[in-house]
C-alpha cells in the first residue's frame, strides 16, 4: 500500500474525535444479550493484538469451550466503543458504493435510500434511528475463562474471516456456537481497510483504519485483489500465531487490558496438525480460499456466500476438501465461475443452495434491529427471521465439521 494510501484511510487516534455521541447512544440504547451457546460447553475468549503497523501484524478473537458450569457474568458489548458510527459511515459508502457482483435484491430500501437522502442527510438520519430503536448486544461469552479439558490431541480448530463492513466480532453467533460444540474458533479482524473500523498499534500510538471507500471503476479490481491478498496473509499470520500459543511460547499482546488476557492456558489446547480447517463469509469466503491455497497445514474450507470478485483474474487452485453455501440470493455466476475454474481438478467440493437466509442473515447485525420493516428494507432477512436462519446456518455448520472430524 503507498504512503498516499494509507493516509488516506489511517488516522491516529490523537486527532480522531469522531465519535463523539457514543456515551448518549449508549444510555438511550436497550441492552440483549445474543442467544446462549447451544452446545454442550460454555464459551470463553481472548483477544489478541500483536505490535506493528497492519501489514505485519495480527488482531484475533480466539473462541474456546470451557467447563460448562462456568458463569457468565459480564458480557462483553458487542460493537465496542465505536461501532454505531463506523457501520453506519459504512452502509453510507456501500450505498452510494455498491461493489461489482454482489446482489442488491435482497435490499428493499436501496433504491429509496438514494432518491431521498444525500449521504450526509443518510448519515444523520440513520443515526437518530439508530441510536432510538437499535438493541445494545452484548456476547454471552467469559474473557479469559478456564478452558475444558481436551482429550488426544487437542480441540479442533477453525479460522474465520468476515466479510465487508464487519469485524472479529459481527458474526460472534456462528463462532460462539461453534466453540459450543468443542472447537477453538478464531475470528481475525482485517485491517486493510474492508472492515468499518479497526486499530493497530505502532510503538505508543494506536492508529485507527476506518472503512476505505473503494470506487466502482476500473481499479476496483486493483484494490479489492490487493485485499483479498492482504486477508490472506492476515488467515496465515493467524495460524502462525496459534501455532507458537500452542507451542507455549511467549507473545506480545497490546491490545487494552491485555493483562486479563491469559493466553498460558491455551498452550497445547489446540490439534493444528490433523484438524485446522477454515471458514469464511463473503468477502471472508474468497479469502478463505485463497489461503488455503497456500498453506498444507489447512485441511478443508466451508465457504458462506463467497464473494469471488477480488480473486477474478489472479490464477489459484482450489486443492482441500472444500463446501460452498450460498443464499437463493447471492447465488453469481460470476462468483461461482471462478470457484469452479480453480477448483476443476478438485473432486472434493460441494455446492449448496440455502433456501431460507439472505446474505446477511448469518451475520449479528439482525439482532440489532427487530422490527420486521426494516429488517426486510435493509436486507437483513426475506421471509424467514434472522433468528431461525442463524440456528440452521449453525447446523449447516456444525454438520460440516462434525463429518471431518469423526
């Protein structure tokens, strides 16, 4: 990325102020918690933030079975301190924005929202509804909680990457219901700019990547290849990381209260040798799959939705055991043209149509919102709630894993 790139997209938190209305959002907000992990095991979490700048440096939330008598006390909040603005500073981009061979069908308000609104009106509008009629979750999940017992060789373990506009915490219910079930579940946070905002931290300063606008011309392909890239690299320094907390070697964390991080107890937890798998939606589906690529140790991918553009014209092979779901919706040729030309010598891979979700119906971003109009206006859902979509993804997911790991 050029030194312009980054100036572009990079602000230290020193001369940010932009958020400034999040103490009023939070008190007008009603605060509900997620549903309650459905497997046999509590869920516990770290978070993990190594030093340098974004290109070299890695941001995980590590999900883990612990005992299930464990309590869940406090909740960690969902969309932390800046997550309001940023999603709304993001579906204002999109909007005005939308990328090459994703669907808008599913989105009923599109259309409206840009005859009626400039974007700043959309911003300012948006927010006032926001911050009126939008739930404050919280993550039934326990910071640092001891971790279950493992019997052989340790839990299983699947990497996950996001899509556009999310971060290491928007889909938590398809991680935390994983960990459930027995498996240490990584979300890793992308920080080249596809995310709506994130941090790292270079010496002192933490600096801020707010969500970087990428026009719809001809060098959108330029700067989505150059992410989808960057992903990749953000999956493999993930499982890099796994390997020396497994190995019990000693890793700096910078992250805020990273003293509450014990990462100790997760040493020799983890089977990376036979069970590391990866998963990915949309933007995180093509990511998956491309690291995958490069990497012996990843032994399958499941691919949810998977938004294959920034990987149109760059030569991979698709050579794990691989399944791709997609919703009625998002269903592309084009998309499913470039997993089929990397995959042709693949006789391992599965493709499925889900009836009942739309795109993001699999993520949280639902549950912020519960009334029925405007989840259908801002895409959230199509005839079947958020809510039951997320229990059958869960299976889907679920029963994907537990037939690799038997």
């Amino acid at each position: 990325t050029s030194t312009r790139d980054k100036s572009d997209h990079i602000r230290s938190e020193n001369n940010s102020k932009t958020f400034s209305s999040e103490t009023k959002t939070k008190k007008m907000m009603f605060k509900a918690p997620l549903p309650a992990p459905a497997g046999p095991f509590q869920v516990g979490f770290v978070d993990i933030m190594t030093p340098g700048p974004a290109s070299t440096s890695s941001l995980l939330r590590i999900h883990y079975p612990s005992p299930a008598y464990t309590k869940v006390t406090k909740q960690p909040v969902w969309a932390g301190e800046n997550g309001q603005e940023g999603m709304l500073r993001f579906m204002k981009t999109m909007i005005w924005n939308w990328p090459s061979w994703a669907n808008t069908s599913e989105f009923q308000l599109l259309d409206l929202c840009k005859k009626i609104f400039t974007p700043a009106t959309f911003f300012s509008t948006f927010n006032i509804g926001w911050t009126l009629v939008a739930k404050r979750l919280t993550i039934p999940i326990v910071r640092s909680a001891a971790i279950e017992p493992h019997s052989g060789s340790g839990w299983p373990v699947v990497v996950f990457s996001h899509g556009i506009g999310c971060s290491r915490f928007t889909m938590s219910q398809l991680c935390y219901q994983l960990a459930s079930m027995g498996v240490v579940v990584v979300s890793v946070e992308h920080r080249e700019g596809s995310g709506f905002c994130t941090q790292f931290r270079d010496g002192e300063k933490m600096e801020e990547i707010p969500h970087l606008r990428v026009p719809v011309d001809e060098h959108e392909y330029e700067v989505r290849n150059r992410q989808v890239n960057h992903r990749s690299d953000e999956v493999l320094r993930a499982i890099d990381i796994l390997d020396k907390i497994n190995a019990g070697e000693t890793l700096s964390n910078v992250i805020a209260d990273h003293d509450c991080m014990d990462l100790s107890m997760l040493q020799s937890s983890m089977d990376l040798t036979s069970h590391l798998y990866l998963m990915g939606h949309s933007f995180g589906g093509a990511t998956v799959l491309l690291a995958s690529s490069l990497d012996t140790r990843v032994k399958a991918v499941l691919a949810l939705d998977p938004w294959m553009f920034p990987l149109a014209k760059q030569e991979f092979i698709i050579d794990k055991p691989t399944q791709v779901v997609n919703t009625v919706q998002f269903v592309n040729k084009n998309n499913l043209g470039v997993i089929e030309e990397a995959s042709k010598n693949n006789t391992d891979i599965k493709f499925e149509v889900y009836q009942n979700g739309v795109h993001l119906s699999v993520t949280d971003i639902p549950c912020v919102f519960t009334q029925t109009s405007l989840r259908k206006g801002l895409g959230f859902m199509d005839k079947v709630s958020p809510e039951t979509v997320m229990v059958e993804t869960n299976k889907i997911v679920w029963d994907w894993l537990r037939n690799l790991i038997v």
